[in-house]
C-alpha cells in the first residue's frame, strides 16, 4: 500500500502500521486525508490477515487537527454553508452531508475488523482528537496535549469527539474542555482514562505500542473481532441487551478450532497458530 500523500502504510506479522507523514504542517487534515484515512482502515480491515493496527505521526505533533484549508478552500465548509448563490435550506442540507461524510471517515475505526492503537505526541486537538477516540487504544508521550480546539474557533466539534470522549472519561472532565478550549496534558488525560499508558518519548512509546498490537495479534482474531463488537454494542445498550448479544454472537460465531489450538498452545508451550479471518468479499 503506497502512493499516499498523508500516509505511510507498512504490515508486517499481522501487525498494520499507517504514519501520517506531513510533519512540517503538524499532520493537519487536508482534503487528502479525508479521501486516503477511510480508504486504507477498509482496506486492512477488508483483507482478513490484519489483526492490529498502530497509529502514529511524524514529527513533533501527532495531528493539528483540521488544516485550514478545509474550512476557506473550495468546496470546504466555509463554502457548503454558504448562500450566496442558493436558498438556506439547500445550503444547511449541503453543509449537513459534508459533516455526516467526514464523521464517516472517523466510523471506519469502530467498524474496523481489527483494533487500532493510537500512539500520540505533542498536539492532538481538534480532528485529531476525533480521529483518536474513535480508536481502541491510546497511549501518549510525556509531552503530548489533548484539546477540544473548536469552541476556540466558534463552533461546536461535531467529528465525534463530543459524542465519543463522555463513554471514555466524565462527562464534568469532556464538559469543561469542549467550553473552555483548554489543553489537557498527557499526565491528567491518563488520570482520567483517556490514555492507558504515558512513555517518556516517542521511540519508546511506539516500541511499546508496537509490542502491544503484536500480542492481540498472537490472539484468535475472531475472538479479538468478537469482543470488539460485543464492547462497542455494550456502550449504546443496557447490560441486559449486550449480555443477549453477545449470547447470541458466540452460539454462531464462535470456533471451537480456535478454542482447541488455545488449550493445545498452552499445553505444549509454544505460540498459538490461527486462521486468518476470511477477506470480505465485494457485494457484487
């Protein structure tokens, strides 16, 4: 996978890693990034082999957010919004199916077939932070900052992050960021749960991230699959519904293949050996 002009993609051992690569402009989100980002998660997750996938940035700062071309280019949002040439119900219409578009390509990580780690430093504000809660996993180094950088713009984020970060940390925590704008430091984000682990640079941070993806890798994938759909269904249903659901999954969708080459691995002390998951196929 290559030819990107905001990614970098290599896979290895199961292990996917997708860099963004534009550190001299922060790894802002420009028109590339939201046609290349969707494209490549679809395209690991489609292909069956990938079991994990990291998550990093070039550079200083993981992801600046938004570039502001986005907003004052043509055809961005600055434009989609206007009336100048149309009524304001098509105009609101128009606006509404670009922001639906790009929450989309924040989706792809739920959907995703396999786990996305996220490994963040310096900034991570705005888009990016709609792009990491989102994800599965995130760890931070030291320096790394966290902000809702919208209301400092004047307007409401409305990519996920607002939907997303109050089931990852408290609501009072999301609430006082997406008002006030501040930073929050690497440290306090792991204070409140936002990051599972914070690293005192990036090289050993990804180093650790990396090990991380290969050890969910080593796991049956369909059972890594299994209990990412059954968390994700648990956070938008009462207990009640996910226990049903998840019931449910495993009396159609669990391997006693897999169960068996577990139990026998750990038996005979060696690494387990497990199918890959089945490529999805085109629907035509």
């Amino acid at each position: 996978m290559s030819g990107y002009t905001c990614f970098a993609v290599e896979v290895a051992d199961h292990v996917a890693h997708v860099r963004m690569i534009r550190p001299e402009r922060a790894n802002s989100m420009i028109p590339a990034f939201w046609r290349e980002f969707p494209a490549i998660v679809r395209e690991l997750s489609d292909s069956g082999s990938v079991r994990a996938m990291v998550l990093s940035a070039e550079g200083r700062h993981f992801c600046s957010g938004m570039d502001t071309i986005v907003f004052t280019g043509a055809g961005g949002l600055a434009d989609a919004g206007s009336t100048d040439r149309r009524s304001r119900a098509r105009a609101a219409e128009s606006f509404r199916t670009m922001a639906l578009k790009t929450q989309e390509s924040m989706n792809v990580l739920e959907s995703a077939r396999m786990p996305v780690l996220c490994a963040i430093q310096g900034a991570c504000v705005g888009g990016g932070l709609d792009l990491v809660t989102a994800a599965d996993l995130r760890y931070a180094t030291a320096d790394a900052f966290f902000c809702i950088q919208e209301i400092n713009i004047g307007m409401a984020a409305d990519v996920g992050t607002l939907q997303r970060l109050p089931k990852l940390v408290a609501p009072g925590v999301v609430a006082e960021m997406a008002y006030t704008g501040r930073r929050m430091p690497a440290a306090r984000a792991k204070e409140v749960g936002l990051v599972n682990e914070v690293f005192p640079d990036h090289a050993t941070m990804l180093d650790a991230v990396l090990a991380t993806a290969a050890e969910i890798a080593s796991k049956s994938p369909l059972a890594v699959w299994s209990s990412k759909r059954s968390m994700a269904y648990a956070r938008e249903h009462p207990t009640a519904d996910g226990l049903e659901q998840i019931a449910v999954w495993n009396a159609s969708m669990l391997d006693p293949a897999d169960m068996a080459e577990a139990f026998a691995a750990q038996i005979e002390k060696r690494p387990a050996v497990y199918q890959d998951l089945d490529p999805v196929r085109p629907a035509w």
